[in-house]
C-alpha cells in the first residue's frame, strides 16, 4: 500500500491560500455580524417598549422603562410604578432588565432620553419633554449612518422603520443622547 502524504512546501502553500481568502473574507464577515447585531438590537427595543405598554395596560398601572446608566446601549430597565414617584423609589418592583454590551450606539431624541412611562390607558409620557414621536436610533458606528429607528408614536404605537437614514444623525450626536 503506498500513502503519500503533503510535503512541507505543499502544506505552506496550502496555509498561504487559505490565509489570503480569509483576510478578504474577513471585512465581508466583520459587516455581517455588525448588521445582525443592529437588528437585532432593534428588534430587542421593539419588544421592550411594547412590552412595556401591555404591562401597564394589564396591571392597569403606569410602568417606566429606561435605559441603563444613562444609555440604551447598555440596556434597560421596566420598572412598575406603583407609588407613582418613578424612577425615585427604589421600592417600586423591577419587572425585566435587559443588559447589552454597548457594542451597538442607540440615540434617544429628547423624548425618549431619560425614559418613557406608560399610563395604564397605554398612552406614553416623557421625562420634561412634550408629547409627540419619541424615536431611537440605531446605528451603524463604523459606517457613521442610520440602521433603523424604533419609533413611539403619541398613541403608544410602536414600530420599526427600517429605512436608510441620515448619515449625519449617527455621525454626530449634538441633538442626541446616547
């Protein structure tokens, strides 16, 4: 029985190939698992809001979801408010956190900067801010542009719009908060 096995030049080139196709299929790779994690990042603040708004109706009882330490990058926080002081009672029972590791910037307009409480009607109000859309962005930080928005319309409706978007929305954050 003969076998025949690689040589060392035939092994190196073979290490060599392989090599030079996965450094082309790395930028390809690294921007497929940045799309997913926008996404899914989206649809994780869709659920969350929503989620929220159906809590407060079937407790019949406001509830307040907020970002962690100050940025929905990092995560969030359901809280029902049952003694109507907000965020400031620590009594207050936890409903769900949900903790993220900030590798995907999310902006907050005005509305929805600090937090969103829902009254038991479903019907969102906003920290210091008037009613209207409160929005969240989801960016794509290495291409500087839009991803997708999580939108809360006055009525509490939540959705997703996917569009592309601005480029000077995620590049700078002057009107935004992370």
């Amino acid at each position: 029985m003969n076998q025949r096995g690689l040589s060392l030049i035939e092994l190196m080139i073979t290490l060599a190939i392989v090599g030079i196709l996965l450094n082309l299929a790395m930028p390809s790779f690294r921007g497929l698992l940045g799309h997913n994690r926008q996404q899914t990042m989206a649809n994780d603040l869709l659920v969350a809001i929503r989620a929220a708004r159906t809590e407060a109706v079937l407790r019949q009882q406001p509830v307040i979801i907020h970002p962690l330490e100050g940025s929905w990058s990092q995560g969030w926080r359901m809280i029902a408010d049952v003694s109507g002081k907000g965020l400031h009672d620590p009594s207050n029972p936890v409903l769900v956190v949900r903790q993220k590791g900030g590798n995907v910037k999310v902006l907050g307009n005005s509305r929805l900067a600090e937090w969103v409480r829902f009254s038991p009607m479903g019907v969102p109000s906003y920290a210091g801010a008037s009613p209207g859309n409160g929005s969240l962005y989801i960016c794509d930080s290495v291409q500087g542009r839009l991803h997708a928005r999580v939108v809360l319309a006055p009525s509490g409706r939540v959705r997703l719009d996917n569009s592309p978007g601005d480029t000077d929305l995620c590049a700078s954050t002057n009107s935004l908060h992370t």
